[in-house]
C-alpha cells in the first residue's frame, strides 16, 4: 500500500512488537499522544503502557534504562524526541552502549534501536534540526543508519531489531510525510551496510544519503545527466565497495549531505576513495555540505542548507574539469 514515511515506520514498529515480545519501546510522549510527529500513533492502544511508554523528560535516563533492558535480554527501542536532544545521553550511549560488546568480549551485547528525527529544512529551531551521523559513527561500536524512503525506513528498521548491537536510526524530520511509494504491508527486510544504485550513469558519481538523495535525484533529472547515485542508506558500517566501484566507473565523484561539511562522512569516504581509486579519477572529489557552523535560526536556514542551486552548480563545476 502507499505510504509515506511515518506510515512505514509506524508499520515497522507494529511489526517488530508483534514478532518479539521482549521489545518495548519508551520516550517521551510516545504513547497516548503518538510522538510529536505521530510516528508511534496507535500502538499505545494497542500494546499498552508496559510495551509503548511515556518516559520524564531525561534523555539520559532513557538511554541509560534501555542499555539496562538490553543487556537483561530485552529488546528497548527509546525514542529521542529530536537529534540535538541525544546529546544529553551521549555518555551513556558512547561509553557504555558502544562498548560494551568490546568490554565484555561479546559475553554481552547491547541490542536496542535509538530512534530519533534528525536534520533540518522544516523551519525548526537549532536542536531540532541536527545532523549527528558522524557523531555517532566515529565510536565504532555504533550501527548508524539513515533511509531516504519510506521503503527502506521500513526494511531497515526491521532488519535492526534483528541485531545484536546497538543501532541508531536517524530518521530525517523533512521526509516524514514528504511523499509517498508502495510500501508491504507484511514484514520485511533491507540490508544494513549496503548502498542502493538508485541510478546507473557515466559522466559522474554522485553519492549521497538521507534528506539529500530525492534533492539530487531532482537536479539530476532536471539537468538530463547520466551518473550514477549512490544512496548510503548506511552510514556505518559504510559500503565501500559501492563507492569505490562507482568512483572508478566514472572517474568524477560529487558528495553531497547536510551535516556540515568539516570533519563530516563526506572527508571520510574522500578519504577513502583517494586511498584506493585515486588514478582512477578524472578530476578532484567535491563536496556540498551545509558550512562548519552551529545550525542558525529557521529565518536563515535556506542559506545554510544545500539546495538544488548549490547542487547544479557543483555537477557543473565537476564536469568541466
């Protein structure tokens, strides 16, 4: 059936409190008021307090109890109700979520699913529209995903109730109910750590994730080019093989993500092609990226965040190299 994406997370979330009954998930305002975007509407009715929770306002808490759930056999999935807010649960998340499969020598693990809406471009105020991934990548012990569709959101987010670490599923604030696609009603899977080809070309390599990839669908489009588009739908573990196969295909490689540009997923896979397709390429890698500065006011942010504008004229800038 069609549905947007809050539809096919909602769906996903019914899926996986059907399947396993240790799951439960907890966060604030997740129950009878559905989350602040409805994501979870329903299944307090349906489940009731001792599966879907309404927790106090203390993110730490709830990452702190779902590491507990966790490592007890449960299956936790805390809500944090907008990305800047995860911060305040940093210290649980890093020191002890990330860890704990190393600390013990996998005697435990931490399985849980910390969902949260993530990036900007709905006019939201600075900690709501934050851009985390890299954050949450570097530790290594963290699973990082970020879907693009409502398909995906849906497969990813029930193949990561199957894992046995710790994910977390960044789920653009932008794309909730930004449009609509066939979506099963039933259960399925994506894989987690492998990058869909959403478009096959020759002149260029444009490779992108979350609220960016129907953006350069469009300027693709719009501009009648033949690249190839590589959504990561995975920011880690990355697939490499998926951007150096198409860097050296193409030998032009554009990277375009929100986050900021310093120190960001974009200079990790540079970094990455440069060590091993570096003669392969035709011209230097480019990257579009919102600028290395705090997240301004929603009267600014049409300026701060890359847009179709900021996207063509890269690809244009690439291809005359």
């Amino acid at each position: 059936m069609q549905m947007n994406m809050a539809n096919a997370i909602n769906s996903a979330l019914d899926a996986i409190l059907t399947e396993n009954p240790t799951s439960v998930m907890l966060g604030e305002d997740i129950g009878k008021d559905g989350g602040v975007f409805r994501v979870t509407d329903g299944l307090f009715d349906k489940y009731g307090p001792g599966r879907v929770m309404d927790t106090p306002l203390a993110e730490s808490g709830i990452i702190g109890v779902s590491i507990g759930m966790a490592i007890a056999g449960m299956l936790p999935i805390p809500e944090i109700q907008f990305a800047g807010f995860s911060y305040l649960g940093f210290d649980q998340l890093v020191s002890h979520a990330a860890r704990y499969r190393s600390r013990t020598r996998s005697t435990f693990t931490v399985p849980m699913i910390v969902r949260m809406p993530v990036s900007g471009g709905v006019r939201a105020l600075e900690h709501h529209s934050e851009s985390p991934e890299a954050y949450y990548s570097h530790p290594g012990g963290l699973i990082v995903v970020e879907p693009s569709s409502p398909y995906d959101a849906k497969g990813l987010l029930i193949r990561a109730s199957h894992m046995h670490d710790t994910v977390m599923f960044l789920e653009p604030t932008m794309l909730y109910r930004l449009f609509k696609q066939e979506v099963p009603e039933s259960s399925y899977e994506v894989e987690i750590g492998k990058a869909n080809k959403i478009r096959e070309g020759d002149d260029l390599s444009i490779i992108t994730y979350g609220t960016m990839v129907n953006m350069v669908k469009k300027v693709v489009e719009k501009k009648n080019l033949s690249a190839d588009i590589v959504d990561l739908r995975t920011i880690n573990p990355i697939d490499d093989d998926a951007i150096i196969k198409s860097a050296k295909k193409t030998g032009k490689v554009l990277i375009v993500h929100e986050a900021p540009r310093s120190f960001g997923v974009g200079a990790e896979i540079s970094a990455r092609i440069a060590e091993e397709a570096i003669f392969e390429l035709d011209a230097p890698i480019m990257r579009v990226a919102s600028p290395s500065i705090p997240y301004p006011f929603p009267g600014y942010e049409q300026y701060y965040l890359p847009n179709e504008e900021k996207i063509s004229k890269a690809i244009d800038k690439l291809l005359a190299e």
